[in-house]
C-alpha cells in the first residue's frame, strides 16, 4: 500500500503538505505555499522526481549513522522540479545513481 499526502494549514495560515506512510508515520513535510493550487503543484513535483532523485552520501565514511526525525521536504512554489538531471558529483565517492530500467515493448503473445 502506498503512502498518502495531507494538506493542512500551518499556524501562519499557509498551506504545507505532509506525506504519511501507510502506517501512519509522518515521512515528510512539505514548506509553506499561498495557495492550494501551488501545494498542488508540489505535491505533483514530489510524485514525479521522489524515484527519479540521486542519492548523495554525505556523511563521512568511517562514522556511524544514528537514527534522524522524519526528513522534511520543502519544495518552493516558484521552482519546477527538474527530474531529468542525471549529473554525477566527481568530488564524492559515495554517490549512487538508481538507474531506470527500460520498459518492454509487448507486440504479440508469445504462445503458439
């Protein structure tokens, strides 16, 4: 089951969004926009580059991780996601890039 997102209004009376896990948990939220039209439009960023996004090791590598609060996600109103940006940092070593597999083309039923 997939996770949901929640539109709410903050104390300053700005719309944010936050997403849940199917448990409940809060995973992420979002920052402050005017309008419902633009929580919208990131709530549409967010679906479209979460699988697509590089991830970056940023933590040195011989240090222990500890567990972190809910990473927050804040996606501007003014900034359109750019999905397609597949550059790789040449300074960091612990870069890994999840490729996309190409999809099949089904032309006709294999059986005979």
């Amino acid at each position: 089951m997939a996770g949901k997102f929640e539109v709410f209004l903050d104390s300053d009376s700005r719309f944010r969004f936050r997403l849940k896990a199917p448990d409940g948990t809060v995973v992420a939220v979002s920052g402050a926009f005017e309008d419902k039209s633009a929580v919208a439009a990131g709530i549409a960023a967010v679906r479209e580059c979460a699988g697509t996004g590089l991830v970056t090791d940023l933590s040195p590598a011989a240090r222990v991780a500890l567990p972190a609060p809910a990473p927050a996600v804040v996606v501007p109103a003014q900034l359109q996601p750019d999905c397609g940006d597949q550059r790789i940092p040449a300074t960091r070593p612990h870069t890994f890039v999840i490729a996309k597999t190409p999809r099949r083309r089904v032309t006709a039923p294999r059986w005979t």
